[in-house]
C-alpha cells in the first residue's frame, strides 16, 4: 500500500509512521528528516533548505519534488511507502500522482492549541530521526535515543514562535489537500488528539490492518 499521512506539523505523523513501518512492512519516507539530514551534513540541499525551514516556510516544491522522486525510486519503496510531511502543496501532490498510484491519504486530526503544547515537549534525535515527547513518550534515559543512543535534541523549529508559524502554512497550504483527496475518494481522518495507543488503533481500523 502506498499511504500518505497527512496532518498538522506536531499531529503525530512520525510517531504514528514508526508503528506503521511494522505493521505495514514498508518504509515510511520523512521529508522533514531528509532536509535535517542534509543540513546536519552541511550539503548543497541542506545549505539551500536551512533558511526556510528556521523561518517555519516550506521549503519550495521543486526542491522537494526532486528530493521525494529520487527516494521513491529505491528499490525499497517498490511494495509500498509511507509518506510522512509529503505533500505539502497541491503541486506536490500533482507531482506525486505523476510518479506513484496513492491508495490512501489518512488525516490525523488534532486541534492547534494540543498541537503547540505538544511541540515545546518534543525531543529528537538527529542521527535516526526518532522522535519523543518528555511526557507523552520518553525516551529510556532522559534525552539519550532508545534506538542509537545519540543526544535528543530540541528542533530548532520547534520555538513557541516559529510553531505558529508553521501552523499557519500548514492551514494555507497543506489542509487544502484533504479536499484534493477527498474529491478522488482517498481521504481518511482519524482523531489524533486521544493518545499514541488509540491513534495507531484508530489508524489500523480505518486501513483494515
Ligand atoms: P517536518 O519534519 O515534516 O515537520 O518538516 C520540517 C520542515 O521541513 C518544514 O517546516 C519545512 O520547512 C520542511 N519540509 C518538510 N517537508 C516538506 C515538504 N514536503 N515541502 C516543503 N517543505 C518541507
């Protein structure tokens, strides 16, 4: 199945794609981890990516056109993926119709006052791009990642500021893309706001897991 997870920025779309990745038995594409990724190396993508997405602006969709083909195109993507922060942009999803047959697009619900309380929590690890949250989902030891023992770190876009920030991009430029799945009869939208546990319960039942 090739499956789109869509939702605000903070909605629980990583978090609900590292359970996926087991159930599903297929990678689950991040976006967002990729440009981290870049700029953590200090790579032409990432040196053009950084300004952007320090400002809380989506990074501009020819870039990130690219960056998704070229990933999808692996051969570990061939029995199916998981997109988590692509699309952003009707464009995006044009592009995206171009290369690859979308099954489902499932919407985490969350309203934007749970969102921002959520965020300031959060905690990353830069070298496998898992995610926790210091109350929701701890890591084992405090700010050491359970998977490779790397330093969690505070993103640097996730400041009170620049959170609402990118809740504003997400309602101009990425919710109109319910509507854009919708009208091809693949949207599906979960409540996300009830808990890890009952998110990946309400997750399984919608794609009849
Ligand atoms: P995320 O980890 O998905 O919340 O993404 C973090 C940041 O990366 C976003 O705020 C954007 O600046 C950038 N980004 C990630 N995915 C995309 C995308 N599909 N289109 C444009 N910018 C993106």
């Amino acid at each position: 199945m090739n499956l789109i997870l869509l939702g605000a920025p903070g909605a629980g779309k990583g978090t609900l794609a590292s359970y996926l990745i087991e159930q599903m038995g297929v990678p689950s594409i991040s976006t967002g981890n990729i440009l981290r990724e870049a700029i953590k190396n200090n790579t032409p993508l990432g040196q053009s990516a950084k300004e952007y997405m320090d400002a809380g602006k989506l990074v501009p969709d020819e870039v990130v056109i690219g960056m998704l083909k070229e990933r999808i195109a692996k051969r570990d993507c061939k029995s199916g993926f998981i997109l988590d922060g692509f699309p952003r942009t009707i464009p995006q999803a044009e592009a995206l119709d171009e290369i690859a047959h979308i099954d489902c697009a499932l919407s985490l619900e969350v309203a934007d006052d749970v969102i921002e309380k959520r965020m300031t929590g959060r905690r990353v690890c830069l070298r496998c791009g898992a995610t926790y949250h210091v109350e929701a989902n701890p890591p084992r030891v405090k700010d050491v990642c359970d998977i490779c023992g790397d330093k969690l770190v505070i993103r640097s876009d996730d400041q009170a500021e620049v959170v609402r920030h990118r809740l504003e991009t997400y309602h101009e430029q990425t919710e109109p893309l319910k509507g854009y799945y919708e009208a091809q009869g693949k949207l599906k939208s979960i409540d996300g706001a009830q808990g890890i546990t009952a998110t990946e319960k309400f997750a399984v039942e919608a794609l009849g897991l």
